[in-house]
C-alpha cells in the first residue's frame, strides 16, 4: 500500500484509493483498530488520499450475499401471459414490417 500511495503517478491525483487485507483471522489487537466509534468497521488507517481496510473473507462473503440479494429483490420483476403476448406481437409487427 505505501509504495502505491507514494508513487508519483498515483500520489498526486485526485484519485481516492481503497486498498483491503483480507485475512481468515486477526487477533484482538486489528480488532481494535478495526472497530472504532469514529469510523466505519474495517477501516484500520485513512490518510489524505487512501483507506485501508481489514476484513476476513467470512465479512467479504457476506457482504458479497447480501448485496446480491438486494439486486435480486429489485430486480424481481413479474410479467404477466397477457404482457409477454402483448410484448411478442409487438416485436412480430416491428420485424415484418422492417
């Protein structure tokens, strides 16, 4: 992370960048820098412009599941017979006429 953000390249950009550890486990110790009131849990150190991250890839994949279930909820979509009928017939008219 720090020979990325010092980089000339990238150091001098308006880019924002958000580097993740991602582990199996961490002792208590990253769970305390992990978990503080003034910022969002897993983020362990911030700077002008980077946020690093702590997560297990238990937290990756649950958040992973759940923001895949959210788009499936809104994606829901029910489409009745008489709708795709009425959809079908339309594309039929617009193909023989082209």
């Amino acid at each position: 992370m720090n020979a990325m953000r010092t980089q000339p390249d990238f150091s001098h950009t308006s880019t924002r960048w958000h580097f993740f550890l991602i582990t199996s486990e961490y002792d208590d110790s990253v769970e305390a820098r992990i978990n503080q009131s003034d910022r969002a849990r897993g983020v362990a150190q911030t700077g002008n412009n980077y946020t690093l991250w702590v997560k297990t890839w238990a937290e990756i994949l649950r958040e992973s599941d759940a923001r895949h279930q959210f788009i499936q909820d809104k994606l829901k979509i029910e489409v009745s017979d008489v709708d795709i009928d009425a959809r079908i017939s339309e594309l039929t008219k617009a193909v023989i006429k082209g």
